[in-house]
C-alpha cells in the first residue's frame, strides 16, 4: 500500500473522527428524546386504557345499583371524568328515566366532568329533564348560550314552560333558521312555534 494511500484513510479517519465529535451530541439527544417519546406515548395509552376500564367498571356497577333499587345508582359515577365516563353516565340517566326515576338522572348528568366533545350533548339533556321536571330556569341556565338548533329549542321548550311565550317564539325561529328544510326536526319545531302562538316563517312552508 502506498504512503499516499495511507495518508488518505488517516485523513478519511481523522474527518470521521472530528464529524463525530461535531454531531455525536446531536445524534445521542435526538435518540434520547425519541425513545422519551415513544415512552411517554405508551403511558399515555397505558392511563387511557385505565381510565376506559374504570369508567366501565363504574357504569357496571351504578346500573347493578339501578336493578337492585338502590336510590344513589349514580354515585358509582360522580366525579369520573372522560368520554367513556360521560357515555356512561347518558346511558344511566337514560336507564333512570325509564325507570320512572328523573331526579336520579337529573343527579346522575349533574355529577359528572363531562368530556369536552360530549359536553352539549349532556347540557341538552339535563336541560331537557330540568323542563319534564318543572325547573324551566334551571334548564336556561344549563343551556346557557349554546346556539345550534337543539339547545334553541330546548331554550324555546323551557321559555314556554315558564310561562314566556313571546320569548318562546323568538328561540323557535332561532332554531328554524338553523335547520334544513328537509331536517327531521323541523316539523316538531315549526309545531311548537305555531302552538306557542307564533307564524311560521315564509321558507318553512304550509302545513
């Protein structure tokens, strides 16, 4: 082999040497952050597996506590928070209503930490319950400002119940101008507008 030869894999190697010194730290962190990362996202699993089987667990236990009779059936879910926590938690309240029980179900969507995404779904629902139940402002209040056609109507459904017509008409027409023509609720919606004395809108048609 010639001294030129070696000359150049000493400088091959010498270039190696100093590339690694330059980017070794780099490599090394990038290694350590993504196996960080992938650690942090099997926790994250392993928690949200845990947090699904004890929602379950919890919602078993509340309708045990429902067919037993028990009058605090929905004590098995206060506090539990998640989406499979506040499914579970519709589910009972459901049960309890049919089951001739809706101050439980009332209780029951009360003392959960709804997930964000089921959050104007369980809104609705207590709202609706607070209405069968004759606490018109109590369901105002649950809705709040909500304004897609559900909570609109249900506003108009609690207006009408206290009492407040004129005001009932106004949500009415608020949740007709947000709906299709050919949704299915809109005939339920234009009923309640003319029973509580209002004129349909021009786009809705004739009856």
């Amino acid at each position: 082999m010639a001294i030129d030869d070696l000359l150049d894999e000493h400088e091959q190697g010498e270039r190696v040497r100093a590339w690694l010194r330059k980017n070794l730290p780099g490599i090394l962190a990038g290694l350590i952050v993504g196996i960080a990362a992938i650690w942090g996202l099997r926790q994250w699993q392993e928690r949200g597996l845990a947090r699904q089987q004890e929602a379950h667990a919890a919602y078993s236990q509340a309708i045990a506590r429902l067919q037993a009779g028990e009058e605090d059936a929905g004590a098995a879910l206060a506090g539990q928070e998640g989406l499979y926590a506040s499914l579970g938690a519709l589910q009972l309240a459901k049960a309890q209503v049919e089951a001739g029980k809706p101050e439980d179900a009332i209780a029951t969507l009360r003392g959960i930490k709804a997930d964000p995404a089921l959050q104007p779904v369980v809104r609705q629902r207590l709202a609706q319950l607070l209405v069968a139940t004759g606490k018109p402002q109590e369901a105002l209040d649950v809705l709040g400002e909500d304004a897609d056609a559900v909570a609109l109507e249900l506003r108009g459904d609690a207006l009408v119940a206290a009492g407040k017509a004129e005001q009932a008409r106004a949500e009415y027409q608020r949740a007709l101008a947000g709906l299709d023509a050919e949704a299915p609720a809109r005939r339920r919606v234009e009923l309640k507008l003319q029973e509580a004395g209002g004129q349909l809108p021009e786009t809705a048609g004739s009856i």
